[in-house]
C-alpha cells in the first residue's frame, strides 16, 4: 500500500493487556509506512506485558499510559482522543464491555469514551469462551450499531491451549481496516467482481502460452474498491495472502469466463482488469518430444473467445482495462472497445519505462461515452483509488 493511503491522519492505537500485545509494534510501524501521524494509548493490562519505552522507541509522540499523563505536556485522555481514528488493537474483552457500559475508571478508558466522536476500529484477541460470552456479544452489537468496525478474531491454538476464534488477526488486516474506515464508503451494500492476472492456455500437457500481466493493478483496484465499502470478489490467477475479501482462482481464460458468467449475475459492477490472451493453442494431448519435431515446432493458433463481448447480456456496469504499447491509435482503439463491448468506462493503459509489466507505477486514462479524465503517473494504490472515484458516478 503506498504511502499516501493515511497521510496526515492522527491514529490513536489503543492497546490492552494481551498476549498478543507484540502484534501490536507492527500495527503500529504498518500504519506509520502508510503516512499516519500514530499516538499510543497503553492500559493498566498492557503494561503487565510490556513498557513505555518499547512503543516510545516506535512513536514519535509520548505514550499515554496511567504512568506517563502529564496535563502540562498534553499527554492527557482529551488530547489524545482528539484524532482521526482510534484502534484498540489488541483489544481485550474487559476493555470492550466497559467501553459500552459507558466506564471511565482509568485514564485509559477516560480516553476512549471521549473519543465517542471518533471512527472506531476494533479487532479483538482473548478465549474464545469469553468472546462468546452473551455480555461481550451484546456488547459487540452495541458497537457495531454505533458504527463500529468490528475485526473479527482469527481461528487458532491460543495461548491458554484452547482452539478456539479467539486470535488477534493479522496486523495487515487490521491495517487494511483502519484504512477503509476512514475512506469515502462509495460502494457499502455493492458488490464489485476485480479480474487480475494473466491467463494461461496450453500447449499441450506440460507448456504453455501465458503473458506478463503481474496482477499488481488489480490487488490494487480490489483493495481500493474494499476500502470503499464493497463485497469485494477478485478473481485472479497470481498468488495472494491475507486478504480481507473474497479470492477466486483461475488459470485459462474458459475457467475465468465461466467465474465470470457465475459472479456477474449479483455484481452491481464488473471490472476486468485481467490479461487475457488474444489466441489460444490448438491443445496437443501428451507431451511435444523434440525427436518428434524437427528443428521447427508450428503451432496452431486460434482467436480465443472475447469475454467482455460475452458478459454483454449481464447487467451490471462495466470496466474494461485496454492495454496499448503505441499511443497512436490507442485513444481509437480504447473508444471503439468502448463502444463495441457494452463499456461504461475503459481504462486505457500505454505501457512506458516507468509503467511496466510488473511496475509500482501506473498512467491510466478513465474513458467514458462523454469525458476522459487522465490519471498521471502515480503509485498503483493511487490510481486504483482515482478508479473507483470515478467508477461511482458512472
């Protein structure tokens, strides 16, 4: 994620007495590669575990904490519930029922409650059993109700020896959660299907014909549309981890057609950003031997089915991503795509030096029947935001 994603946004990290409370120095080293300005917050519990100076070392701000409120050097339960948002990470489930119980018996919790204003971010790590428990389940209502964003615990061997849901997720979740509450929810109740990745057609059993499309466009535009608020489901063929939405994997263009045709019918948007090829080989069953061959090997090619032209009766809107090496017919050619296929946009992509296979950066061009908004040069992360922008008001 670029750094730009919380650039001047003040974080308050919120952390409870846990044995995961380790978690939380990569939380906070997360968030401040991602531009935010983190304070921290430590409870009487937290301190059991660990000390002042270990998150003092990683904040550039003093850590509030019943040791260190200090009124004259505003390290205090007021200034320090003055922020964009707050994270209780991990949060405890003691802290979770007081704060909805409205208790303020310690300096820690004076300063959530007078953070009520603020976003809140909550992810949680204790014994499953007392997760469970009906007060800490109506307690959790009560802040989901109150717009909350609750990050759910993750199954595990927990400390006590218990398997249970009861695990602090992972710091990148918890990061990924931060910054989609405080992000424009321009997609909440939508759903947006992502294609990403190159697609691979078989020569015969053992080769192949695939391209370079690395994918790292569309993790990008997944991630931005999650941010804003959709039911996310990406459909790729490259390697992933510990996302926080829905993943599907494809490796020829006929299994990505047939997800396609299967997630298009509940998508309010479809945005193909996948690298399909234009042919595809006349499979040979077997192996190809060399002996068998000559010194020239000819393959028959034919032109692959066109998914987009395919995806025509499906109401959803649409994005199509066009790929040109030439910006001399590219614009044409973007426009006739357009046109031909059904589009609501297309996002046309010249590759460059500083924008190719495999790249941190991107150039885009956001093509509509009536505007072109051109997306200069800029991290990934970045143009993926300006994409989904300009995706809500199709």
């Amino acid at each position: 994620m670029a750094k730009t994603m919380l650039k001047n946004k003040k974080i308050l990290l919120a952390v409870c007495g846990s044995i995961a409370f380790y978690k939380a120095f990569e939380i906070l080293s997360l968030l401040k590669k991602k531009g935010a300005d983190v304070y921290v917050a430590l409870s009487d519990g937290a301190l059991d575990f660990c000390s002042v100076s270990g998150f003092e070392a990683l904040s550039e701000h003093k850590i509030l904490s019943s040791q260190t409120q200090n009124w004259q050097d505003g390290v205090n339960h007021i200034a320090y519930s003055k922020m964009d948002l707050v994270l209780i990470a991990p949060a405890s489930v003691n802290t979770i029922n007081k704060l909805t119980a409205g208790i303020c018996d310690n300096i820690f919790m004076q300063t959530l409650i007078a953070a009520s204003h603020v976003p809140l971010v909550v992810a949680l790590a204790a014994n499953n059993n007392m997760i469970e428990h009906f007060a800490t389940q109506n307690s959790l209502e009560i802040l989901k109700k109150n717009d909350a964003l609750i990050v759910e615990p993750v199954l595990k061997t927990l400390a006590c020896g218990d398997i249970g849901k009861g695990g602090l997720a992972s710091p990148e979740v918890i990061v990924e959660a931060a910054i989609k509450k405080l992000s424009k929810p321009l997609f909440v109740g939508k759903k947006v299907v992502i294609t990403g990745g190159a697609t691979t057609e078989k020569i015969d059993d053992v080769r192949a014909i695939t391209n370079f499309s690395s994918g790292k466009m569309a993790m990008a535009i997944a991630r931005a549309f999650y941010y804003a608020g959709a039911d996310v489901t990406l459909l790729a063929s490259f390697e992933t981890a510990n996302e926080p939405f829905e993943i599907l994997k494809f490796s020829s263009s006929s299994k990505l057609l047939e997800l396609c045709k299967s997630e298009c019918e509940s998508a309010n948007l479809l945005v193909m950003c996948a690298a399909v090829s234009d042919f595809v080989p006349t499979k040979i069953d077997g192996k190809i031997k060399k002996e068998d061959v000559g010194e020239i090997l000819s393959l028959s090619l034919k032109r692959n089915v066109d998914i987009l032209q395919s995806l025509k009766e499906f109401s959803c809107k649409k994005i199509g991503f066009k790929l040109e090496i030439s910006s001399e017919s590219a614009h044409k050619n973007a426009r006739a795509m357009l046109e031909q296929k059904g589009l609501d946009a297309v996002c046309l992509n010249i590759l460059g030096e500083k924008n190719g296979f495999a790249s941190e950066q991107n150039e885009v061009n956001f093509i509509t029947k009536n505007s072109e908004t051109l997306l200069p040069l800029a991290a990934k992360d970045e143009i993926a935001r300006h994409i989904v922008e300009l995706a809500a008001n199709l």
